[in-house]
C-alpha cells in the first residue's frame, strides 16, 4: 500500500494537487558531519555505507521528507572506468589524480558498464533503500548526463572541446558508450525499486556559457533524450539544471525562460531559482508540463540563515510558485554539507505551516 508521501509526490508529478506541499532536501550525505560515522571515499565503493548513510539522514530529521534523492559521487561511473580522485578529510569534493580520457584514441578505450558487475555497488544502495523504505517514500538515483560526465571525469573541458571541434566523430563514439551505460544502470536502478532518476545536466560549468544551441543540442540534448526516453516507464524523471554564479542557461542564451527545456522528456524540472528565473516565472513557463522543485537557497540561506529567515523564503516560495498543485520544496542545488541540521527540520515545519491547500 502506498503512503501519503508516496501519493503526494506522484500527484505533484501528475500537476494535481495534494494534501500539501511535498518538501526534499539532498546533499552529499555520507559527508555531512552531523552523521558523523559515515565515510564519503567509502560510500563511492560500498553500496551499503551509501544506503545507510541517506537513511541515517532521514532518521535525524524531525520531521519525515517526501522524497529522497540519492547522492553518490557524481563521477562513479568515471571511477570504473579508471578515472582516479583523492578524496581527503570526507571532504565533498575529491581532487581529480588522472582521467581515463586523455587523448582522442581514448574514447574508443571506454566499454558499457554492467550495473550488476562494475555498477554492482550502486545498485546494492538501491537494492537496500528499496528493502528498507517499500512503498511509503519514493526515491530517486542521481545520474549525471553523458556531457557531464565527459567534461569532469571521464576527461577534461579541454580534450572534449578540442574534440568536438576537431574530432568530433571520436568524441560521439565515448558519449554513445557513455550514454547506454547510463541507460542500462537507469533502467537496473528503476527494476530494483527506485522511483526513478535524478538527471544532471550543465554541472561543473563551462557548458552554458562556452557551448552553441546548436552543441547543446547535438552533443547534449541529444544524448539526454536517449536516457530519459528509455526511462519512459519510470513514475519520475527530475531534471536538474545545474549552474553557478559566473554562467546559466538564461543569461547564456535565454534558454530557460523561452521553453527551450520543454524538449526534456521528463515529470519536472529543478534549478536554483534564486540565481536565475524565479520559481513563479518558471511555473507560468513550464507548468503546463512539468513539477516545479525549487523555493529554497542552498547558498546563503540553507548554509548561512537562520530557521526564521528559512520560514519566511519557504513562505513566500509556496505562495508565488504552489498554487494549483505541481510543485516540490526544494533546494536549487546540492546542500553544503555544513548546512545545520537545525535548518533542515525548519524547511519541513514551514511547509508544515504554509503548504496545506485550502480546501
């Protein structure tokens, strides 16, 4: 039997409206310090210190979360194919020691992973949160887009930009490899229990701002589709549109706010709204056709504010963007994982106060 969390998150995924407001929060859990005996390195390759550690997570809070997204080490697939990062202190971010990519011939090098064999890892964490949560909260597995993963892991902006200029055949040989890949571990995760998939594009920058409409779609959107199409059975597809304070894809071409991402196929659609087109502008845009997920400021008001000022931006969040159902509490992106566990419980109990519809 599913749950209200359940039923309300597939309802806003359905742009209905719930009995309220559906809340979720995500961050690289395993490195969070309020958890404290979780390992970041050790969660890239042990399945089961992942599934703890966002289970953990959600046993720390106050107040139950409506949906869970899994946040493994965006480069795990760049990892198996023998890409090498230094991960120190359980910091968040590992430095990069060697790419698998280093020259052009090294595209063709790349094989489809196995999700039960080199993936095997990543799937027992779904296998787990599957077993342990059933039905009564949704969850979705992060996989970043093949561009994405080219860019910062499997290679460098440099040797995939020098390639999609002057070899661009080699360069689409790894992101077919690349892409099927992500199909294959896509469609695993969904057949052992996962609601579906959290889909990365633009992170880690030098995407918006460097690349054409016409690469975007060649070399991205293009790849994208694939992924998502062949997930077409999955209840969610999240679309998270990754930027940072120096680029985005409106200031980089307008994209956002004429509709150029209602070409994704998904359910919804995320993005740090209080960097670039607020939560209500999107909505008028995109909420014929997708869940908005947004309203709350990982950058300055998750890490640095106060639960007051945490109230008052879910407030006026719920208010310009929830009307008529179709719409998450979410962060734009990432938590830092210094955010206080004092200010997580103070997203829920302002959507506990804000987010029920009137009836």
């Amino acid at each position: 039997m599913e749950s209200d969390r359940f039923e309300r998150v597939m309802a806003v995924m359905r742009r209905d409206v719930p009995d309220r407001v559906p809340w979720a929060l995500w961050g690289h859990f395993p490195a969070v310090p309020f958890l404290r005996y979780y390992s970041w390195e050790k969660a890239n390759r042990d399945g089961e210190e992942s599934a703890k550690a966002h289970i953990a997570l959600l046993r720390a809070l106050d107040y139950k979360m409506d949906l869970l997204k899994v946040t493994p080490y965006y480069r795990y697939m760049a990892c198996q194919w023998g890409s090498r990062f230094r991960f120190v202190d359980n910091q968040e971010d590992a430095e990069t020691v060697d790419v698998v990519v280093k020259e052009t011939a090294d595209w063709g090098k790349l094989w489809v992973l196995d999700p039960r064999k080199e993936l095997r890892e990543n799937l027992r964490a779904v296998e787990i949160l599957a077993r342990d949560m059933g039905r009564r909260m949704p969850f979705i597995y992060t996989i970043p887009s093949p561009l994405v993963q080219a860019l910062h892991g499997i290679s460098t902006p440099e040797r995939v930009y020098g390639d999609m200029k002057n070899q661009p055949d080699a360069l689409k040989e790894g992101l077919e490899i690349i892409t099927q890949t992500c199909i294959d571990f896509a469609r695993a995760c969904v057949d052992e229990g996962a609601t579906g998939i959290f889909f990365g594009i633009g992170g880690g920058g030098q995407i918006w701002s460097r690349m054409s409409r016409e690469q975007l779609e060649e070399y991205g959107l293009n790849y994208d589709k694939k992924i998502l199409d062949a997930l077409s059975h999955a209840p969610i597809r999240l679309l998270h549109i990754c930027s940072n304070d120096q680029e985005d894809p409106q200031k980089d071409g307008g994209l956002m706010e004429e509709g150029w991402f209602k070409r994704y196929p998904v359910e919804a659609i995320n993005w740090w709204d209080k960097s670039f087109t607020p939560a209500p502008v999107a909505k008028e845009i995109y909420g014929d056709k997708f869940c908005i997920v947004g309203g709350v400021d990982q950058r300055q008001t998750m890490l640095h504010g106060t639960p007051q000022q945490i109230e008052k931006e879910v407030k006026a969040a719920i208010e310009g963007a929830g009307k008529d159902g179709g719409f998450i509490i979410g962060p734009g992106c990432t938590l830092f994982q210094d955010t206080p566990l004092a200010n997580y419980n103070a997203v829920a109990r302002a959507v506990e106060k804000y987010g029920v519809y009137k009836r």
